[in-house]
C-alpha cells in the first residue's frame, strides 16, 4: 500500500518537473514565469496533502484492533 501511495507521489513530482521544463523553455517575463511556478508549487502541495491524508486514513484504518489485512 505504501509502495502504491509513493508511486503516486513520484508520479505527481515528476508530472510536476516536466511541467517546470516545459515552461522554462518559453521565453517569458521572469515575474510570469515565478508566478506560474508559485501557482506549481502551490496546486502540487495541495495534491501531495491529498495523498499524504489518504495514508493517513488508511494507517488509522488498519490501526484499529481486529482489522486484518
């Protein structure tokens, strides 16, 4: 389950940094280009509290007496 929650993980920062490159090769005015990184940075750190939640959840879940895997 954690290997499947770290994949996950892994493909958002990497969806993340092709996004970064891709942009970077455009030529725009540097106040665009950090605005648009700050508004990467902000929507990915939603996304991995999402993710970072759902663990949590699911360790809660199978901390309870009786729950088997």
């Amino acid at each position: 389950m954690i290997n499947l929650c770290l994949g996950i993980a892994i493909i958002l920062l990497a969806s993340a940094v092709c996004k970064y490159i891709a942009g970077r090769s455009k030529a725009e005015v540097p106040g665009q280009a950090e605005q648009r990184l700050t508004a990467g940075m902000r929507e990915l750190e939603r996304r991995l509290n999402d993710v970072q939640d759902v663990m949590i959840a699911i360790d809660e879940k199978l901390s309870r007496p009786g729950v088997r895997v």
